[in-house]
RNA sequence: GGGGGGGUACCGAAGCGGUCAAACGGGACAGACUGUAAAUCUGUUGGCUCUGCCUUCGCAGGUUCGAAUCCUGCUCCCCCCA
C-alpha cells in the first residue's frame, strides 16, 4: 500500500490522530475502511466541504475505501460543536432532496464503482430510524458516563453561553458515535477522519466501539481550512461558495480560488489539490519570486474547477474570465454569451427599440439597474467607466442601435471593473 | 412629576434668517496606478426634461419678500433632580 501516511503529513493534513505510532503501519499493512460526515443541511456541498471530501479521495487512490455518511438523523438535530447556538431542524422531506444533491457531487470526487474499494455513501437516518428510544438508551445510552460528557469542549462551551445548551443537542454525541458503531459492524469500518472541532464526536465513537464492540477503532482530525486572517475559507460577502453550478456557477468558483490570498494560497494547494510535493514546492518558489504572476493562485483555481465542474465547466470559466476582464465582445453568438453571463442580471427590451433614434445609452443603464439614477449614469460616463461590449464608451448621448449589437440579440453593458448586465433584445 | 439638551444627506458631525442641495470626516462608487491585491493619488456621492428646475435638514402648522436656521403644537432620544 502506498504510504499516505507521510504524504497527510507533510500537507500538514494531521492534526490530531487517536494512535500516532501505530497508524501508519496500520494503514500501509491492507486496505481498511475509512468515514467521514458530511452536512445536509443544503442540497449541495460548499467548499468548506472540501478538505474531508478531499480526504476520502486520498485515501481511496492510495487503496482504502471511503464512506460518507450524511447526518440524515443527525442533520435533525444539529451539532453543537462550533456553533454558537442550535440550528433550525430540517423537515424529513428537505433532507432527502438534499441527500440526492450531495450524493451527486460526490461522484465527480469519489469512485462509486471500482470494485472492493468502491465508495459508499450512507444516510444514518436508515438504521436510526428502527431504533425505539427506549431500545437507543438501553443499548447505547448506557455506555456513555455523563461525567465524561461533560468534559468535551463543545458541551462545556455552551453550557457557559447564553443560549444554553438543549437535551437534543446535548444527545448529538451519542448519535454519531452510533454511526461508528454501525458502520463498524456493517462495513468493517476502523477509522473516522473529520476536521479538529470533530475530536470530541470522533474519540466518543471509538470509546462506544470499545465499549460494545470490544473493537479498537481509529480517528484522525485534520486542521480546519481557515484564512490568515482566522475568517472561514469559502464565504464571500455574498454568501457561501457552493460546489453545485446552479448556486455558483463555474465561472464564481473559479474566481474565488483565483482571489485567494497569497498568504493562503499554498495551504489550499496542500489541503485541497492533489499536486505532488515537487509541484507545490515549485509554485511556492515561484511565488516567492514573482508573486505577481500569481501562478499559485490560477494553477488552484484550474485544479478544483476541473475537479468539480469537469473540462467542460473549465473552459468555461476561463472563456468567462477572458471576457470579463476586458477582451472586446463582438461576433459572438447568443449561445455564448448566454454561457458566459449567465449569473448577470439581464433585462430584454422589444427588438424595435434598437430602430430609428435607437435606445439611449443613460436609459438602458437605468432600466438594467446597472446606475440607479440617470444623474449617476450621467456621471459614469463622464467618468468613464461605462463600457458597451467591453469598449469604453464616454459620449453621453450615444444611443444603442442594432450597430452595436454583440450577438443577435444582445448587447453588454458594464459599469466600473466587474458589473455587468445584459441587454435582450427581442421580437 | 420638575429642569436641561438634542433630532441635519449612507454614518458621524458643522451650519443657527438670505450667498445652503447644505462645510468637514468616514464609508461607498468611479478613474489613474497595480497582481482581478494592498497602499496611494484624483473625481463623484438627492432627483430631473441638467449652465436651469424640482424635492430634502424628526412631523404638522405659523411668522417673513425669504427658514435647516425664528414661533406654536406633536413626536422620539439623551442627561440631571424627584
């Protein structure tokens, strides 16, 4: 088997494991079964989803087999680890929508169908749910000393805080350490791998397997993916960064990577890409040289979009970002343009518009609510920071006429560096 | 209940009868520079049919040729005394 051991730690992927000196061996002597939880609490991933998942996939290429599970029991509930206060449940309906979601964007990262290392994704909801709750607290509940509970740190936290801490929420514990358990005894799991908040969920499960199962299981955290400046990876003023390309399309992931930090940018190469140590040494070096070029930062955004939205969601990407940072747009088709803007506001207007006098250009920045007054469209393009297809344009009585269409039907405006909108033009 | 102070544009804060669409600072937006960065510099920052016109200074009235500025009532906030 080959060594992943050393490869995680010089990622600097480790952060906590329940049996240093032994588990090294333990993983190059034969393929063993892994885990890791996954939230589904939206019918995607986000990209904070994307250093466990990215886990799984390591250890799958080096000869394990991956399992998700996603919380469907436990998703009802709510992990207090990290949280400040308890989250919203989630109707039975909603999970199972979002279950199908994520399982779907697992199969671009994991290999569901390669013989004895095969992924599996499971909904712990699916033995959960047998279970009576006198059945639970006899079976398992027994096992767990409150004493010891009270000791983790997400229990303790919140019993300090303000909101307090629910029975439920308290009971999580006891659910996930089920899950290791379970998956124990179904698939022959030894080792749970989740990020460092998760310590306290992991080592209960391995208490619980020792307790019913006699079993010595494994657990292995890893560091969270934080910025330089403690913020969480992956959120944007405008929300989250998710993995699916109707919530952010290929070209937004793109970017977001193509924006990271140089500060950050080679742990995202370590954690989160599968670059050799001689690549990613070579791009920090590179860094150090001529930061400028940021080839760190294009080489990331280039892995994971591949990963995630394929060659095809790619090229997309970077035909998108060419065209978003200035090249003139002209002769293209609508198809195209439609691909490229497709997450820009976009107002029509009837075809004849563009005849006779034509539209005026202050009017079409008003009614594409690119300017929210035409006293400041006035200004922009006096400025200018008006651009019709990408070419700047500073006369303020320019009227837009069917000379100045881009494709057969549309016309791009943008204000400033990077806001778009679309002008449709139609029969 | 008694006394005092105050509500100004996105925020903070000047203005205290005409020259006020309202100083100044922050923020925001834009331009130059740049690495799709930071810093810096410059410009803009109520609306419009834009060298002019219209609507804004807690709300409603009033005085005046003219009010953000003076008077009356209302309302909200802060401070002190009981």
């Amino acid at each position: 088997m080959p060594d992943i051991f050393s490869d995680l730690q010089w990622r600097g992927l480790i952060h906590q494991t329940t049996a240093d000196d032994h588990l090294p061996q333990w993983l190059e002597s034969g393929s063993r079964t892994l885990y890791a939880g996954f939230d589904p609490t939206a019918d995607s991933l986000h990209v904070g989803s994307l250093l466990p998942l990215m886990m799984l996939r390591r250890f799958q290429k080096a000869g394990h087999r991956p399992i998700a599970i996603v919380g469907g029991a436990t998703g009802m509930i709510g992990d207090p680890s990290g949280k400040s206060a308890e989250r919203n449940l989630l109707s039975a309906e909603a999970l199972q929508a979002n279950i199908a979601g994520i399982e779907a964007q697992m199969r671009h990262v994991l290999d569901f169908d390669c013989g004895d290392q095969s992924a599996v994704l499971v909904n712990n909801n699916d033995w959960m749910k047998e279970f009576s709750y006198t059945d639970f607290l006899r079976d398992v509940g027994k096992n767990f000393p409150i004493s010891v509970m009270l000791t983790k740190d997400s229990v303790k936290s919140r019993l300090g805080s303000e909101a307090g801490l629910s029975y439920t929420e308290f009971s999580y514990m006891l659910l996930q350490a089920y899950d290791f358990v379970h998956l124990n005894k179904q698939f022959g799991c030894e080792l749970q791998i989740g990020g460092s908040d998760q310590w306290g969920n992991v080592t209960a499960g391995i208490d619980l397997g020792r307790r019913m199962l006699s079993q010595q299981l494994y657990g292995m955290t890893c560091p969270l993916l934080t910025k330089s400046d403690g913020a969480k990876m992956g959120k944007t003023e405008s929300g989250a960064i998710w993995l699916s390309a109707e919530r952010t399309s290929p070209y937004q992931f793109y970017q977001y990577w193509v924006n990271v930090d140089d500060a950050d940018v080679s742990k995202c190469l370590r954690f989160l890409t599968e670059l050799s140590h001689k690549e990613i040494t070579a791009l920090d070096a590179a860094r150090e040289a001529a930061a400028h070029q940021r080839e760190s930062q294009k080489k990331l955004a280039e892995q994971l979009t591949l990963l995630i939205h394929g060659q095809a969601g790619l090229d997309q990407a970077m035909r998108a970002t060419e065209i978003f940072f200035g090249a003139e747009i002209e002769n293209l088709k609508d198809a195209d343009l439609m691909q490229i803007f497709g997450d820009v506001p976009n107002s029509s207007f009837p075809m004849d518009q563009l005849g006779g006098e034509g539209l005026g250009l202050i009017d079409a920045l008003v009614a594409t609510g690119l300017q929210n007054s035409k006293g400041n469209a006035r200004r922009m393009i006096e400025q200018g920071s008006i651009y019709v297809n990408n070419r700047r344009n500073d006369n303020l009585n320019h009227r837009l006429t069917a000379a100045d269409l881009a494709s057969e039907t549309t016309i791009v405006l943008r204000s400033g560096k990077k806001k778009y909108a679309v002008l449709k033009f139609t029969d």
